[in-house]
C-alpha cells in the first residue's frame, strides 16, 4: 500500500514537472524576437588589429555609445573599420563599407575606406602649386594628378589617445613632416572622433604648421545605409546646395561655378541617387557618375550647420550631415571594381557605397577664384563634421 502512494505521488510529481515545462516551452515560443541592440557599456576598448608587412603594430579601438552603436576605428589612417546604425526596427547593422581582410588596409587601401585624408583631401593638377613664388612638386597618383595628399594621412600611423568625458571620444595625432609628399612645413595634425549618445559621429580637425603650406582635411567612409546591399542607387540625397564644380576630362575644377538647377546634380529636393545617374550629361560621363564638388548655398558660413541627408526608404535609416565647410565631394563608389572582399561576403562592386566628404575646393592652390587652403605659421586650421543617425 505504502509503495503503490509513493508510486502514484512519483507519477504525480513526474507530471506535474513535465506540465510545467510544456508551459515554459510554450511560454518561450510565444515571446516575441527582438531586433534591438543588447544592453552594453559605454566606453572604448582597446585592442591589437595585426602588424603590417613593415613591422609596424596597429591598434583597434572600438567606441560604444549609451545605446549600443558602435565604431570600430585603427591606428593606420586613422580608419574608420566599421560603423553600426539602427533601422526602424532597431536593428544595428554595420553601414560603412571595409575590407574583410586586413592586408587589404596594410597593403595601400586602394579605395581608401574608412580614413582620415590629408593633407590635401581631393586632386591638386599636375601635383604642383605655387606658393609665395615657389613651385611645389607633389607625389603624382592619379593619372597627372595628386590625390588625397599622395602617400597621404590614410597610409601612416597614428597616435591614439582615449578622451574622458560623457561620449566616447578618441583624439589621433599625426605630423607630417616638412617636404613629406612634396608638401612644406612640419604640420601637426589631430582628428577627434566622438561617438554621441544620441547616435552621431562628430569628427574635429585641428592643425599647425612652422612653414606656409596648404591643408585641406576629410573623412573618406563609405557609407551604405541598407547595412548590406549591393548598391546606394536606391538612397535619396539632398545637398543643400546650389552650385557644383565642372571637371575636365582628369576631373580637376575647370574654375566654373555651375548652377545645379535643371541638371542631373541638382539634389535639393531629395531623390533618389540611381534617377540621373545614367543619364546623357557630360560630366556624369567624365566622372563615370557623380565624384564631383557641390558648393553650399551657405558657402561663407563658419559655423556648424546641416548641408544634406541621405535616407533609405527599406531600412528606415536616415543620416544628415553638418560640416563648417564650404563644399562636399559626392562620390558614387564608381570605381569600386568587384576585386575586393566584403564584409558581409561576397565581392565589393561598382557603386556599393557612397562618400560625402566635406571640404574645401579642390586644386584651390591653384585657383585663386576659389576659397583659400593657405595655412601660415601662428594660424589653426580647424574643421568639423557630424554624420547623424536616426530613424524615419
């Protein structure tokens, strides 16, 4: 008697257990997923990326924000590696475009992802410019022409130093020194990038120089705000801008100053940036779609404001842009060949990813018309940009 109650009491139990548990299966089953970004700290870790083939140690240091957006940057060139947004389901994905394979960053990053670009961000014509009489012979590395400093910024090592206070913030440091790349002057460089709480990148660029030189300093990311499409062509642009640049066949300023008006590079109303890009228009056809400079409405403006979004409709992300700059160069990745490894797989192709860097003119060494690049000793040549991210 006594074994068969201990029997029934162990089925019991047994049943019991067993209904519980079908309830806590059913219980797991019924909760929804969530897309949002796991509670993290804010703060910036600190770690080794790898070592170039010259010997030379690289450091990553990755900046999280109260939200849990990220960004990922290292000592070479002050690049920017990976850069994490929300869409409209609070999913962060990561929205600029980076090798998968570190070699391809030691090995001359040829579509320079991610960097600080220096000292002359965009073309000088023929690599020469005269300054106080003196003919200055730069480092050629775009068909005739200088690109983004030569040897530029992107491709030597930065100082790094972690700023304390309420965002995550990391200060790189660079001097180049004089004759470096053909330029004059020992200029001191420092780019700060802060990672706000409210989701948005800043980036300051401060500079000194002994000897007159001229400097004219970007951020050189490209930006894909589906977090792994194949193209920006179905991203709406506005640029809050109504004239641009004409270039010649080596895409060097003609010294015109076109309005936008009535072209296919007039984004002042946002559309879509696939509508004209094919479109028959001599300039499109030398740039091999837009890698042109739009002039702000606001041109003479010194202090911070917005000067254009990008949004894509699918993933809800949405990014507007302020700078204390003149101008923007708009590049649509048109020479991004299918070569490289992405990130998320697969091969990086043409026009997968978009540039906004804010800047003055290029070759304006060698255009008086145009705003000047000079920096004389005593002078600080200061810059500032915010990239912001948001949802609509």
């Amino acid at each position: 008697m006594i074994k068969n109650i201990k029997t029934g009491f162990s089925l019991l139990l047994c049943c019991t257990v067993l209904l519980t548990s079908c309830k806590d299966e059913k219980k797991e089953e019924a909760m929804p997923e969530t897309t949002e970004q796991p509670a993290t700290k804010s703060g910036i870790v600190k770690s080794d990326y790898g070592t170039t083939p010259e010997g030379v140690k690289i450091e990553k240091y990755t900046l999280t924000n109260e939200k849990g957006m990220t960004m990922e940057v290292i000592t070479l060139g002050g690049i920017i590696t990976s850069l994490t947004a929300p869409d409209k389901d609070g999913k962060y994905e990561d929205v600029v475009l980076g090798y998968a394979k570190k070699e391809d960053y030691f090995n001359g990053n040829p579509y320079f992802f991610g960097a600080a670009i220096g000292r002359y961000g965009n073309r000088i014509a023929k690599g020469k410019f005269t300054l106080d009489g003196k003919q200055y012979q730069l480092t050629v590395n775009d068909g005739p022409n200088s690109l983004h400093g030569g040897k530029g910024f992107d491709k030597r090592v930065w100082t790094a130093e972690e700023v304390a206070g309420a965002n995550p913030t990391l200060k790189l440091s660079y001097t180049a020194k004089d004759g470096e790349e053909g330029y004059p002057g020992n200029l001191k460089t420092v780019v700060t990038y802060t990672l706000t709480n409210d989701n948005a990148l800043e980036i300051s660029y401060e500079a000194e120089t002994d000897k007159k030189t001229v400097v004219n300093l970007t951020q050189h990311s490209y930006f894909n705000l589906s977090g792994a499409g194949k193209t920006i062509l179905d991203h709406e642009l506005e640029l809050k801008a109504d004239r641009m640049l004409p270039v010649d066949a080596t895409l060097i300023p003609t010294g015109e100053l076109k309005a936008v008006a009535g072209t296919p590079f007039d984004f002042n109303t946002a559309k879509e940036i696939g509508k004209d890009i094919n479109a028959t228009d001599d300039q499109l056809k030398k740039g091999g779609g837009y890698d042109h400079c739009w002039v702000f409405t606001d041109n003479n403006a010194k202090d911070l404001r917005e000067v254009g979004s990008v949004y894509h409709k699918a993933s809800g992300r949405y990014m507007q842009v302020y700078t204390t700059e003149p101008a923007i160069q708009f590049y649509s990745g048109n020479f991004i060949d299918g070569t490289k490894d992405s990130k998320t797989g697969g091969k990086y192709e043409k026009r997968s990813g978009l540039c906004l860097e804010t800047q003055h003119y290029p070759d304006s060494p060698n255009q008086p018309k145009f705003p000047s690049t000079v920096l004389s000793p005593g002078e600080k040549y200061t810059s500032k940009t915010t990239y912001k991210f948001s949802v609509k």
